[in-house]
C-alpha cells in the first residue's frame, strides 16, 4: 500500500482566517495534538513574518518528537535563515520555500522573467540545503502556470536539492479532471521525478478542495496539503477529515492509499482548534460538524435504530466521537480523569499540570451533573488560551434596574485591587463599560460570538471577542457555565493579549 503523507498547515494557512490568531502557548497545544493525530508534517507558521511566529516554530520544534515541523519561506536568503534557525532543534526538520510562477504572478506581483524565476528557485533551493536535507519547493499559483514551464521550474528544483514538490492551487480555481491531467502530465515529463514526492496544496474558493486532493493522489501524489476544519485563507484549504476518512471508508476505490493518522483523535483534534481559533464548524460539516452523525428523519430514525448502515457509511467511535457518552460527575476520581485524558489524545501532561486540570474538572463538575468530551477538550483549550497578564477578575455583580443592568467590576490591575461600576443595555454591555471605566481606555469591541460548547442546560459557554485599539486587533476567549462571567473574562483575556503586546 502506498502511504499518502498528510502535511498539515492549520498553524500557518490555517491561521490566515480572518480574525485568528493564536499565541505560542496555543500553537504549541495543537501541535501536539497534531502529532496525536499522527501527522507526518506540521507547517508551524512562517518565521520570517513576524517574532511570534518565530517564536512559536522554534517552541513546536523543540517539543515535538514523530512529526516533522517546517517552516514557510519566500524564496528570500533571509526568509530561509529566519526558518532554518527556527526549526534548528526540531527531532525532524523541513524547510518549506516558494515563489510564484503564474504568468499574472510574474507581471504584477514579482515583476520577474521566467528566467530570472529560474535562477532564484536554483539558488534559493541551494541555500536552503545547506540547513537541512528535507526541502519542500512551492509554485505558487502552479495551477494557473504554463506546463511546460512548470516542468522547467521543477526540474531546477529538484535539481538544486528538493526532495518534495507542491503543486498549489493557490485560489481554488481547477477542477478534479484538470488537477489529474496536470499531476500525470507532470509526473510523466519532469526529469528526476521519480524519488521525490509529490504534493498538493488545494483551496477551496469553489468548494472542490477535497475533490481535486483526490484526484491528485489519483494520478501520482503522494502527500496532500490540509488543515484541521478545512480553515485557511478565503474559503479555506483541504480538510484533513475529509480526505483521511474518504481514503478509509471507501476502500473498495483506494485499497492501495492508506495515511499514518490515528482517526479516533479527528473528533478531538477539530474540537481543539475550533474552541482555540474562535473558528466554529458549521453544523453540517462532513466528519466533525454537530449534524453529522443527527438523523431528524423519522424514517432516516426507524432505518439507523434497525441498522446504522442504513444511513450512516462511518461509525461515530471511529472519528472520536461517542455521541451518546456521558462521561464524568463529581464523583469521578483522578484516575478516571486521566483515562479520559489519555482516550480523548491528551497526554504527555507533568503531575503539575494533570493537578491543575483535575482542579479545574473538579470545579465545573460541581457546576454540571455531568461533564462530557467537549467540556474536557474546552478545560484544555482554555487552559491553552488564558494569557497571563496585568489584569484578573476577583469579581463581579449585576443588578437589574427597570431601564437597565448595573454591573460592579472587581479587578486586579498589576496586582493592585480595584473596583468599577457602570451602567449597560445589558449586563455584558454593562460589564465591559465598567472595565472601561476603569482603565480608563476605551476598546472598539469589533466581534462578540457566543456558543454553547454542549447542548445541556448547564452547558459551558465559550465566548470569543475581538477588540481594536490603535488599528490593531486582539482576541480574547473564555469559558464558563456563566454567560456573564465567560463574557467577561474573555474581555480581559483580549486585553492581556494588548498590553503584553504593548
């Protein structure tokens, strides 16, 4: 059987949605649930763009042990040194370079001849393999380039050292038919092909990111570019869920393909990084979305009940998900905790940290009857999310008047006690005027989203906010049984995030 690579670029593409942007700490617990996951590659982010991103490549590379970890870089000596030292202690290291190559690429962003395209990739590529043997080469936009010409740029690639090629479809442009045609016409005319994988890297602009990864691996690739969700850049990337379960439920068509990745930590794995990006499936999103394995029907219900084949082609178990589980009280002891830490793909915790989580579980079983995956999954994302700053909340109160909420801020700031109150059109309007107020600052809140975590009536609610100051943007996430007290500690924790950048 022929293994297809996953390469995985949630923490780079995935991180280019509008509106996410995740801190070292975050990147890092994801990283590590990717490598759970059993990816072969994890893109951790492009050194060269910024120092936290440097910083979370470097983090990821020195804490992850199976999975390769790469870094993007422009074909740019610079861009390539930032990434080579950010990925210098990684157990396995990939740099991953590319230029542009379409001709419309070449005329308005590059202002570059084919020719002078050539000698960088040759040069650059050259460079890039005097840090480390495993080079990936991108022709960015390769679907909107001239063949015959790709045949050329990736032959100087290879040449110059490249041990995988990346055919993007950078905008979401081709079909599955033309994705097949230009892998086997590639396949069949560049010279030196034949030890080197081939990769692919589709967006999903007109929804067929899946389809043409497919179709790709079809006519000869051998690694397939995706993200945790399908998020990324526009309408997002190929989702790694997708293409996994596809080559696994339909073995009677790829009974040759199969992946390294451990399906039973899909589930976990999209419920981590949607609860940490702010980022929210939508309900009938194949694989992981909250619709997938809900049958409405009342003749869909008569067939699953006398038979789940009927209507269900995977079985819930084998994505991670136990839809009908109900799995810890406040009765549950540690022992019982870890197991489920260990079965949900969270492990490798110090004694330290497993003390901090069973705290914490502790205190929302006290709050709930019961505390499902999801609520275990949130108490790791949060934890991975607080950010540590001048700011914690001691306190809060709301009082209703008949016009409108009062709310009474208990905050430390700096590590000095202060109080602050105000009046709201309600109590989180209230709530964050009073914080306002007592900062003396005002923040434009840009976004508020609201989600139940479960269906319960006692359910956790996470809160995401952006806030703008000074034309920048900072996230803030929180938790809690309590709307109110999830809204607000979100707030500070966006908070921490702008002043620790300041």
């Amino acid at each position: 059987m022929k293994c297809i690579k996953i390469f995985d670029t949630t923490l780079r593409d995935g991180e280019q949605t509008p509106r996410v942007n995740l801190n070292a700490k975050e990147k890092l617990r994801i990283a590590k649930q990717l490598e759970a996951l059993g990816v072969d590659i994890i893109e951790a982010g492009f050194a060269a763009a910024s120092s936290g991103d440097f910083e979370a490549i470097e983090l990821i590379a020195q804490n992850i042990k199976n999975s390769t970890v790469t870094s993007l870089a422009r074909a740019v000596k610079s861009d390539i040194e930032m990434a080579a030292k950010a990925i210098k202690k990684a157990n396995k290291s990939r740099i991953h370079t590319f230029i542009a190559t379409s001709p419309i690429h070449r005329e308005f962003k590059l202002k570059m001849s084919k020719e002078e395209i050539l000698k960088t990739v040759n040069e650059m590529v050259r460079y890039a393999r005097t840090f480390t043997n495993d080079i990936e080469f991108s022709a960015e936009d390769a679907m909107r380039t001239e063949k015959e010409y790709l045949v050329e740029v990736y032959e100087t690639a290879i040449k110059a050292g490249a041990t995988t090629i990346n055919i993007p479809d950078t905008v979401g442009y081709r079909t599955p038919q033309e994705m097949y045609d230009t892998v086997k016409y590639l396949k069949e005319n560049i010279k030196g092909i034949e030890n080197i994988d081939i990769s692919v890297h589709c967006h999903n602009d007109l929804g067929l990111a899946v389809a043409n990864s497919i179709a790709a691996v079809q006519a000869g690739a051998t690694q397939i570019e995706c993200t945790i969700n399908g998020i990324g850049e526009r309408a997002g990337n190929t989702s790694l869920e997708e293409v996994v379960m596809l080559f696994k439920t339909r073995k009677d068509l790829f009974a040759d393909f199969t992946t390294n990745i451990d399906t039973k930590q899909i589930y976990p794995t999209s419920k981590l990084v949607s609860l940490l990006t702010g980022v929210t499936t939508q309900p009938n999103k194949a694989i992981v979305g909250a619709n997938a394995f809900s049958h409405e029907s009342g003749i869909h219900q008569h067939g699953v009940l006398a038979n789940p084949e009927t209507y269900e082609i995977i079985k819930p178990e084998v994505v991670g998900r136990n839809v009908d589980s109900l799995v810890l009280g406040k009765l549950s002891g540690k022992h019982a905790f870890v197991d489920k830490l260990n079965s949900l793909g969270f492990s490798g915790f110090d004694d330290k940290k497993i003390e901090e989580l069973f705290t914490d579980f502790k205190n929302l079983a006290d709050k709930k009857k019961y505390v499902l995956d999801e609520d275990i999954i949130s108490l790791i994302s949060g934890d991975a999310a607080e950010v540590k700053g001048r700011f914690s909340l001691e306190h809060f109160e709301i009082i209703r008047t008949d016009i409108k909420a009062k709310a009474e801020i208990i905050m430390y700031v700096d590590g000095e006690k202060d109080v602050s109150s105000s009046y709201g059109s309600g109590p989180v309007d209230a709530a964050y005027k009073a914080i306002n107020r007592l900062l003396n600052d005002n923040f434009v809140l840009e976004e508020y989203k609201l989600e139940s975590i479960t269906g319960d009536t006692d359910a956790q609610a996470q809160v995401v906010v952006i806030i703008e100051k000074d034309k920048k943007r900072h996230i803030g996430r929180a938790q809690s049984t309590d709307i109110v007290e999830s809204s607000i500690k979100a707030y500070i924790n966006a908070l921490n995030r702008l002043y620790k950048e300041d």
